[in-house]
C-alpha cells in the first residue's frame, strides 16, 4: 500500500500543478492536493477514515453534478457520440472539459476509496 500511496500522492500533485492553466485552478488544485495529502498520510501508515469519507462524499457530489450538467458526461455520450477526449490537451468544447473533470473526480474516489478500506481491515 505504501508504494501505491506515493504514487498516487506524486501524481496528484503533478494533476495539482497541470490546473495552474486550467479556467478554474482555485477549484482543482484543492481538489487534487487534498488527496494528495490523504495518500501521503496512508504512505506514513496514519488514516483517517473520517477525511477519506468527506473528500469521497464531496468528490461524489461533484461527479454526480458534472455527469448531469447541460455540458456533462450525459451530453458527450449521447450528443457528441463519446468524441475522443484526449485527442488535444486544450479543451476547446466544453463537454471535453467536463468529462475530463468527471474521470478526474472517479479516479479520485476509486483511489481514496481503496484507503478507507484498507484502513478499516487495518483497524481490526
């Protein structure tokens, strides 16, 4: 758990400092630093499952809005035939940047999920 840990703390930190270009940085980067700081504090063996809960629930909440938005996932799926999201980094068409956001979001929770159950098998 340990080396997934770092390499998700590492990688969160570089999807922090990728929002500086980003239309709303000051969303993102908290966003990603406050996983950052839940997987660096896993990789020194310290969990608080309580914390992996809110950034869960609020990371939740967030996907739910972006996937239902008039912009979100539904509208990219089913209007822009799930067009290519990685084929250029500038997101030109704003259901890009949403679906974008919304894996952004699922990876975050899938990751943070994975420490509040291994934390609590821990705890036993």
């Amino acid at each position: 758990m340990k080396i997934f840990n770092v390499f998700f703390c590492l990688v969160f930190i570089v999807f922090a400092g990728l929002q500086y270009n980003d239309p709303d940085p000051y969303v993102w980067m908290p966003i990603y630093l406050y996983a950052a700081v839940m997987c660096a504090q896993a990789a020194r063996h310290k969990f608080y499952r309580g914390a992996y809960l809110v950034g869960i629930f609020v990371y939740l909440v967030y996907a739910v809005y972006l996937f239902f938005d008039k912009y979100g996932v539904m509208d990219w799926a089913l209007h822009h035939h799930a067009e290519n999201i990685a084929e250029s980094m500038k997101a030109a068409k704003p259901w890009i940047e949403e679906t974008r956001e919304f894996f952004g979001l699922a990876i975050l929770v899938v990751v943070l999920l994975i420490d509040y159950v291994y934390a609590g098998r821990k705890r036993r």
